[in-house]
C-alpha cells in the first residue's frame, strides 16, 4: 500500500465547519461554532421550516469557544476573553433582533474573570468574579435581561467554590485551619454556619469534581474516590453529611478532563427540564456511559444515540421534552460527525461533519498500548503509525499532555494526524501524575517532577524501540505546557535521547513560574502544584525546584530546538521561554524562537495555528527526515 496523499497543513487546521452543535431549550433550534470572517464564532439555524442559518456573534479579533443557552428563546450568551488573556467575559446577544450589537454583561477593567456561569431561577444565572479581589471569588446573580449583577456572597479568603443548592442555599467549599477542605453552610452576613462534611484534602489536584446541586436541594451529586481510589459518583446529603453511592464503574474512573478542559462534556448527564442525573461518564482507552436511576427514558435514547456510530458520544444536548437528542460523536478517523435523534418517530439524521474534506481512509488510526515503567507501572498510552509504510524503525515522535493533571485520549487530534501523514509513529504516554487512572497513579508524581515522571517518558520511547516501531536515532519530542516543561527536561537532563524537541508554553524555571502564577489560581495550589512540586517561599524547596529546572541544566542543550509562546500567557509568561533561549543560545544551542503576539496559554486563530504546524512540519522534517509539503516563510520567527 503507498503512502496516503500528503495532506496540507490547512486542511488539518482549518477551522471545523461546524462543531458544538447543541438544541435549544424547546427543540425548535440548534446553535453551533462556524467561521465568520476566519473565526469561529456562533451560528443559529432552525430545525423545522427553513432552516434560515445565521451568525449572532461576530466576533473578528479570537474565535468563541463557549455559548449558552437560556431559558428565554430571545437571549443567547457567549464568553470571551481578549487575546488569550484569560480575562473571560459573559457576553449576551439577542437573537430576536440581529442587527442589535452584543451586551458585555460583565464591563470590568482587565484582571476580573467572570467564570463558573450556571442557570439559576427563569431569567437569571450565577457568576463568579473576581473584581473586588484578584484571589478571591465572590458569587453574583445575573438578571440576563437587565444585565444586573447581584451580590449573593462575599468570599472572606476562604472559600474555593460555591454551591447553590437546588432550592437557593448557599454552601461554600473552604480550606479550614488544618489544611484540608470542608462544604459548609454559608450565611451572606456571618459567612459559615455549619460544617456539612469535611473533605479529602489531597485527591484532587484542582479540587473536587464534579459537584453537582440536586434538584430537590437536599443534597449534592459529588466525584468520590472507591475503594482502589477509582473515582465514581456518590450524593452528598446536605443535612447529614452522609455519601452515598449512586453510579461507578468496576474498573474506569469518572470522565473528569471537563474540570480542566470546559469546552469538553462534563461527566454528568443531566435531565435538561428536571435537572436530574441520568447518565455518568467514565473513561478508560474508550468511553462507557452509565444511565442513572431506574426506568429512566435516557437509557433507550442512549441506545439509539450509540448505534448511529462507533465512536464515543461527545457533545450531547436534549430538549425540554427529552423527544429530540442531538449527539456528536469523537472518532479517531471519523472526527465529529453530529445527529439529530428524534424520540417520537425513531429516525435520526446526520446534521454534520466538522472536517468533510478529510477522508477517513487517509487518516490514521489510534491504537491504545498498555506499557509498563521500569518501577513496574502500567502506564496507559496511544500508539499512532503513518499508513502505507512498513511500521519497522520508522521516525518516532513523543508528544506529551500538559497538566501535567490531565490525560491523553482517544480520538481525532490534528497534531497527531499531522506527523502520522508526514511519515512518523506517535506515542502518547499517560505518565505517573496524569489523572483518570486512579488516585494513586496521580499521586505517584508527588516529587517526581525531572525524575520518574520522566523516566516514564523514556521508557515509552525504549518500548517503541524494542517493538521495533521507532529508529532511536530519529527520536523527537513535542510538548505544550507541562508537556513543554517535559520536552525541556528531555533536552537538558537526557540530550542524547532526542533528535529534536518543541516545547510549547513550556516552563523552564518551576520557582520563578510559581511566583508568576495568576492571583486566582493561588488558593488551589495547595494541592498541585505545592504538593507535587514544592513551595517556592521554602528555602530548601525552592532548592530542589531549580534542580529539576531545566534552566540550570541549559548548556547541555545540543538537540535542535523550537520553543513556541503566547505573549499574553498569562500561566506560563514569556519570561520562561525568553530566558530557556537566552540561555540556550549562549551556550551554543540552534533555537528556533517564535511569539505569536496575539496569543495567550492556548492557541487559538487559525492563521497562527497554520503557520505554527508548517513550522514544526519543517522543523522535524529537517531533523528526523519526515515529509514536508514545501516551504513557506515562518510568522515572527525570532
């Protein structure tokens, strides 16, 4: 079989024609992501009659990812930050009238955020902000039409979340004088009333997830760790403090990556009119879902909705009725593909495919591959190999997740499909402190940051060689943010491994980084960060931490390599790649350095991720002899 066409770097990283497509509330409309002027922003188009599409966000400086439904058919709302900056506004457009102009609903200087939106009673939602405090959250109820903000409740320094249970009290889960985490009552002039539970405080590297209010408010649906410290669904009684189980799986976590990655489905499946669970994700190499509660409807429309493809059910959204389901699908080589389902008559039709011009006989497929770390680890990984070759000493490319509290998983990624169509072998490691695999194979990274959190890196790449996939000559890595960081530690603590590296946002020295973190993101970091890696007022921790900087360790850069960054990050800043430059480049080191100006922690505009992945396309080319579909001047190479 000869090698499949050489497919464009435009073609993989051209914005999706569609996708995120959801039903309103009364099933009479769907809104989804399209281009408008080269960003995506929101599209409405109606189900019944002609469908009439049209975009109500107009949106030319970043593309929308995040929009909202409302219980009124005349509000749609959307949020956006500016550049990358992080600084996200909850924006509301009116979709009566088209020509009128979006409402900020939160004007705010730079700085504030406005996150955690979630419906509330008709007309009405909930906000966090940040604008009295940079660190702290305080709750706000929003009038959507009025555009009025209420204050419900002051954070006192305290308080890491809020919870609103389903009849309006108000609980707060807060750091208590031990350390560890507790939900308590919350009185909006005395602050906590009563401890309900107190929580365990080191699980959850970014706090406990999902917590999800009963409609009865009685209680709270919470993520809770099992025996073996797999994560399942457990109810939380607001009065008593007592758990009880309510859905696990024998042997998958949770689907939690929501909680890092919002633009994802949660791991809850709620009923859109009542509010009640009927379904629970969890995720090992593929996805299962569970149905809740007994005799429920949802059980028949699942089976409906998983016959229509054999993917993974990804975006899914029901009507008011729970009659008309539309469901997107991931797939490895089918990316995308969205149905309407409707309940009464049984038929369901294909709405959309985000990439049509992608046949999925030419992409590659995924294969999950189990390894095993020298400390006798199972480490859960994916394995992708170029078509039409022999799959015998090919060019092998690690790419790492960032997080590092998050995972890799299956389905389409354009990166990894990039580099499979260029000729070389993908693998994708979940290392030791990745979640979704139990909390001891998160917490096994505690103070392993440079060390076995690596190790488990270079034994993904002597698997592939000992298989026989990989030619340990032509061995690159690619990693974003902590990705980036381990991409750097490959290049300064292992430099004969690899052939040539691109970090990505990556961080260079972990106490400077931790110093520059963003004020909101300080109460948190307890347990990750700390935890994990140490506390940079601490002497002797700061210590440790430059050790496993790859910073200190600069001169022994050799391998070729790109660094890439985002001038307005606000997580990791630009310091921290300027600096890995500056240092490499004394030392004799080839770096090539971009700055993508107009970019923050993700990269977003299509323009820039075009021109990036031409830019690592010829950079691997060059240094591990893959193909390349020509050249073409690099955007603010430096």
């Amino acid at each position: 079989m000869p090698p499949p066409r050489l497919i464009t770097v435009e073609e993989f990283f051209r914005p999706p024609r569609r996708t995120r497509v959801t039903i309103s509330p009364d099933g009479t409309r769907i809104a989804y992501l399209a281009p408008w002027q080269d960003r995506l922003n929101v599209w409405t188009e109606n189900l019944d009659g002609p469908p009439e599409p049209r975009p109500v966000t107009t949106d030319t400086r970043r593309s929308v990812h995040t929009y909202h439904w409302t219980d009124d058919p005349r509000w749609l709302l959307y949020e956006q930050d500016r550049d990358g900056d992080e600084n996200w506004h909850l924006h509301r457009v009116d979709l009566d009238d088209p020509e009128a102009p979006a409402v900020d609903l939160t004007p705010f200087p730079p700085g504030v955020r406005a996150l955690g939106y979630q419906p509330a009673a008709p007309g009405r939602a909930i906000l966090r902000l940040n604008h009295r405090d940079p660190a702290r959250f305080d709750l706000y109820e929003l009038d959507i039409s009025t555009a009025g903000l209420t204050l419900i409740a002051r954070n006192d320094g305290r308080v890491e979340d809020w919870i609103r249970s389903g009849t309006g009290e108000l609980y707060a889960l807060v750091r208590t004088d031990s350390g560890a985490r507790a939900l308590t009552g919350w009185d909006a002039e005395r602050g906590p009333t009563h401890t309900v539970k107190e929580l365990d405080e080191h699980a959850w590297p970014y706090g406990i997830f999902p917590m999800q209010p009963t409609p009865d408010g009685t209680g709270v649906w919470i993520g809770a760790h099992r025996d073996g410290g797999l994560t399942g669904v457990a109810r939380l009684d607001l009065t008593t403090g007592e758990e009880t189980e309510t859905d696990s799986h024998p042997r998958l976590d949770l689907d939690t990556r929501a909680q890092v990655f919002p633009t994802l489905p949660p791991p809850l499946i709620l009923d859109r009119r009542t509010g009640e669970l009927i379904g629970a994700r969890y995720l090992g190499d593929r996805q299962t879902i569970n149905t809740v509660g007994r005799h429920t409807p949802f059980a028949d429309v699942l089976r409906r909705l998983e016959s229509l493809c054999d993917g993974d059910l990804s975006t899914l959204s029901g009507d008011e009725s729970g009659q008309r389901w539309v469901a997107a699908f991931t797939h490895d080589r089918h990316p995308g593909r969205t149905y309407l389902y409707d309940r009464r008559t049984g038929e369901a039709r294909l709405l959309s495919r985000p990439f049509p011009h992608l046949a999925p006989e030419e992409l590659a497929p995924m294969r999950p591959v189990a390894l095993t770390s020298r400390d006798g680890l199972t480490l859960p990984s994916y394995l992708t190999l170029p078509l039409g070759v022999e799959p015998v000493g090919l060019p092998l490319v690690l790419l790492f997740h960032g997080g590092p509290w998050a995972r890799d998983s299956w389905g389409y990624h354009p990166v990894v499909q990039l580099l499979a169509n260029r000729g070389y072998a993908v693998l994708q490691v979940n290392f030791r402190g990745s979640t979704g695999y139990g909390t001891g194979f998160t917490q096994a990274a505690v103070g392993e940051f440079a060390g076995k959190m690596h190790d488990d890196l270079l034994d993904g790449v002597d698997w592939a060689v000992r298989e026989g996939y990989a030619d340990p000559g032509r061995v690159g890595v690619l990693g974003a943010s902590y990705g980036g960081y381990a991409a750097l530690v490959g290049v300064t603590f292992t430099p004969d491994v690899f052939a040539a590296a691109v970090d990505l946002v990556g961080i260079s020295d972990l106490a400077p980084f931790l110093r520059s973190l963003p004020e909101f993101t300080r109460p948190a970091l307890a347990d990750n960060w700390f935890r994990f890696v140490g506390d940079p007022d601490d002497p002797e921790q700061a210590a440790d931490m430059r050790a496993r900087s790859p910073l200190t360790r600069a001169d022994r850069i050799r391998t070729p390599l790109m660094v890439v960054q985002g001038a307005n990050d606000p997580r990791v800043v630009r310091d921290q790649s300027d600096r890995i430059v500056e240092a490499a480049r004394a030392h004799g080191a080839s770096v090539e350095y971009r700055v993508l100006d107009d970019e923050g922690h993700s990269f977003v505009n299509p323009g820039n991720n075009e021109d990036l992945h031409l830019g690592i396309e010829r950079f691997f080319a060059t240094h591990l002899g893959g193909r390349t579909q020509g050249q073409r001047p690099a955007q603010r190479a430096r």
